[in-house]
C-alpha cells in the first residue's frame, strides 16, 4: 500500500489522533454491538471457524464464489436488461430509511415491481400531464434499483471481486440496449388498435413487474438466510466479508454516520464523478436515435443500429473489467482513466469529420460508448472505499442523485437546429469525459493520501501499545465508518 512516504503531506494528528481515541472501547463494547444484530450468533461463529482469513480453504472458497455468482449475478443482470434508461430521482435519505426497515431483497423487488405497474399505466396515459406525474412516480420507484444493486454486490463479495461482479451484471445493460433495437424494431411492426409506444410500455412494464415477483422469492436478504447455501457456506460467506472492514447486516440508522457522510469531501467527488460521466448518457440515451438518423437511416434502421451500439457497451464493459483483474492491486483509477480515452477521440472525430462521412462518424460515434466501463470500475471504488452501512446508503445515492443530474442536464445540449452534428451536444460529451478524466487521477491521489493519514495514525496506537485492541475481527463487524475504523486501507 506504499503506507510511509518522505514527501507525504503533513496531516491533521491532533484530529486523526482524537478520532481513533474515541474508538478505544470498542472492544469492550463488541459484543454489545454484535447482539443488536440479527443473528448475531452466525457472525461470532464464523469468527470463532475463520479466525483468519487463511483458516478458509481456497478450494472451497472458489466454490462457494460460483455459487454465489450463480444465484446473485443473473438476477441483478436480468434487471438492467429491462433497464430503458429513464431518468433517476434518488433521494438518498428515503433510500436508506426504507433499506433499513424492510428486509433489503424484499424493499428492492417491491420497487421493481410497482415501477413495472406503473410502466403498464402510462401506456393508458391521454395527456402529457397524466404521464408526466406517473413518469415522475415510476422514476422514484427505478431509483432505488442502482444504489441497493451496489449495496448487495458489497455485501456477498470482498474488494477485490467486486469491480468484476458489478461489471458482470452492468453489461446486462448493453445486452438491453441491443436487446431493445430489436424489441423496438418489432413492436414497431404491430398493427392493433393502439399506437406502438403504448405496446412498448405495456409489453416491459409487465415484464418487469414479473421479474419483481421473481426477486423476491430468490434474491436473499441477508447471508444468514440465504436459502440453498450449507451452514459452513453462509459461515464463510460472513467470514470472508471480514477483509471489507466495511461492516455488514446493520439495521439501525445511525444518525452519526449520515452526518458524516454528508460532511466528508470525498462524497461530494462521487456526486460530481455521477454528474460528469452522466451528461453524456443523458445526452445519448435520448438522442442517439436522432443522431443515427441525422446520419441518413430511416426510424426503423435506426432501430437495428442501436444493436452494434450495445453490443460495444459489453465490448467495453468486459475489456475494463478484464483489465482491472489483470493489472496489479490499486489500478482501478488507472484503468478508468484509460478507458476515458476512446470516448475523447470518437467525440472528437464526431466534431472535426465532415458532414458526409456517414461511417466515420457513426464508428466515432460507437468509440464514445467506452466511457460505460470507465463508469462501471468507479462504482466499484464506491462500493470498496466507504464504510458504516448508514454511511454506505447515503453515498451510494449521492452517485446516483449525481446521474440523476447529469441524465437531465444531458438532453438540454442537444438542440435540434444543430442536426444533423449537434455540435453542443457532442461537445458536452467531450468536456464532461475531460472532467472526468482529471476526476480519476484526483480520487487516486485522494486515497492515496487518506491511506498515509491512516497508517501515521496507527503507527501512534502501536507506539501508545493500544493497536492489539484494534484486529481485523474487532472492527470488522462493528459497523464503524470508514474514517472511524483504524483498520480500513482505501483501494484506488
């Protein structure tokens, strides 16, 4: 982790030093916490089996991942299939009261479910106000989707599995776009008495509203209940949770750590990570058709054209999540920014390539879509760098609340004088995946400096001889924050 540098900037001791003596009962109070928790005994049990984390045994630790992968991954992919890029209206504080009060799995399928119901509605929708306000209450429903996505993901799989599994059910979201081309491409041939829009949200608002169904009866609440997994299974499954420092299975709001979430600086960089790299999405989720067809292709054409473009998305998504397992340890920031760099140069080929050149533009055009990988490993820092269950709810839908932002502000650059270049819109596009590029290197350096505050800190409760009251096992299901918990390193 590189903890001791010569030119580390000086940090605030007196307020590092004060926050870590305030933590010097938590191990006399560890029990007291571990009992508020539902099954509470399981945790101290797996604990007691896996005292360390090489007490598991790998063999069957790749086995119980593949099980895991199996029964988590597909249901969270299924969803994004579904997923027709409407806009976000998270509000972080609903989010976590709700996810708090209501078993997690059940909380998210009920979402789900009534944002399928209401999909169904707006298709008897006579007026724009009618589907403005069932749009508004659909979208509230949707957006407890993402945010509650990365809570589960940091929940059954450590650190370092995290960027591939949140990859894996992304890309379900490029599958939906060229899945949609051809779901498009169909309904657009249905001759019935209603107009082909309103068939469309008949046809996904029921499917999804289904798949509601489907979540709640398979999607697990809780790695204590999770049903088909052996005793020893859900024993390690808790056990290996513990290399996350990041707490588990925490039922209380704890007022403190939303307080803290709020003030701490590093949320407000995720709120603006969620902005920038979504202005573009905002812009081509809604406009992509327009801009395809400004390119000379009919309505239905455009249709099938939208195929390649989620077909690149997977592309995209696997190649980052690829290069971020293959690269050392702390590397996700790297490959982000990597990443950034096709969608720079293929919205600049958009604005500099003549007018007629009809495939250089639209090959330009499907480079813009790497920036959905670079996206994907940010969630991943997201889920890996914040500790407190509370204070995980709340910046988990920060980020969203961020693309919430950035979704709406994206059309409004996309003027339709500017057809068939759409010079403001794609300009957007290319100042947005700039910000985001320089976002990428500061949240690096950010958490590299946090972990050389972290390490100064504990190299004066070694020298006070107070750091064997802070173990992995002390701390790691105690639902401490990052910044209370001396033992959390940050991952970059």
């Amino acid at each position: 982790m590189n903890p001791k540098h010569d030119d580390a900037p000086e940090v605030d001791e007196v307020d590092e030093v004060a926050r870590i003596e305030d933590l010097q009962n938590v191990e006399s109070t560890r029990k007291d916490v571990m009992i508020d928790q539902d099954h509470s005994e399981l945790y101290l049990e797996a604990i007691r089996r896996y005292p360390v984390d090489e007490a598991i045994d790998k063999d069957a630790e790749k086995r119980l991942k593949r099980k895991l992968d199996m029964r988590i991954v597909p249901l969270l992919g299924i969803c994004y299939f579904f997923y027709v890029g409407q806009l976000h209206s998270t509000v972080p504080l609903m989010l976590t009261y709700g996810y708090k009060r209501l078993p997690p799995a059940w909380y998210l399928s009920f979402n789900i479910f009534m944002w399928g119901v209401l999909l169904m509605c707006e298709a008897a929708s006579k007026n724009f106000a009618t589907l403005s306000a069932l749009r508004a209450l659909s979208g509230a429903f949707e957006a407890i989707a993402d945010p509650a996505f990365m809570l589960i993901i940091s929940t059954y799989y450590t650190r370092e599995e995290q960027p591939s599994r949140i990859s894996a059910y992304y890309l379900w979201n490029g599958i939906g776009v060229a899945g949609g081309g051809l779901i498009g491409y169909g309904i657009g041939h249905i001759k019935g008495a209603l107009v082909s829009w309103r068939y469309e949200f008949i046809i996904v608002g029921a499917v999804c509203a289904f798949w509601g169904i489907v979540l709640s009866l398979l999607l697990p609440n809780s790695p204590t209940t999770f049903w088909g997994f052996t005793h020893d299974e859900k024993l390690m499954i808790i056990a290996r949770m513990r290399r996350n420092q990041t707490g588990v299975e925490q039922r209380k709001i704890k007022w403190d750590q939303i307080k803290e979430a709020y003030l701490d600086y590093k949320t407000w960089m995720f709120f603006l990570l969620g902005v920038v790299s979504n202005i573009p999405n905002g812009g081509i989720s809604n406009f992509s058709t327009l801009v395809i067809q400004g390119l000379g292709f009919d309505t239905l054409d455009t249709a099938l054209l939208g195929i390649p473009q989620g077909a690149t998305v997977v592309i995209w998504i696997v190649l980052g999540a690829v290069a971020n397992h293959y690269l050392p340890l702390n590397s996700r920031t790297l490959v982000c920014a990597l990443f950034m760099l096709p969608t720079i140069a293929g919205s600049l080929g958009f604005l500099l390539a003549p007018t007629d050149a009809y495939v250089g533009r639209l090959i330009c055009f499907y480079l813009t879509g790497s920036y959905q990988a670079s996206f994907v490993l940010s969630l991943s820092i997201i889920t890996s760098n914040v500790g407190g269950q509370s204070k995980k709810m709340i910046v988990s839908g920060m980020i969203w609340f961020g693309v919430c932002v950035g979704n709406i502000a994206g059309p409004f650059f996309y003027k339709s004088a500017q057809a068939p270049t759409y010079r403001l819109g794609i300009g957007s596009l290319l100042v947005s995946n700039c910000i985001e590029l320089l976002l990428f290197f500061a949240i690096r350096y950010m958490f590299m400096w946090e972990n050389r505050r972290k390490e100064k800190a504990r190299e004066i409760l070694r020298e006070e001889g107070a750091g064997d009251a802070f173990t992995l096992n002390a701390t790691a299901f105690n639902d401490l924050t990052d910044k209370q918990n001396p033992n959390f390193v940050y991952v970059y």
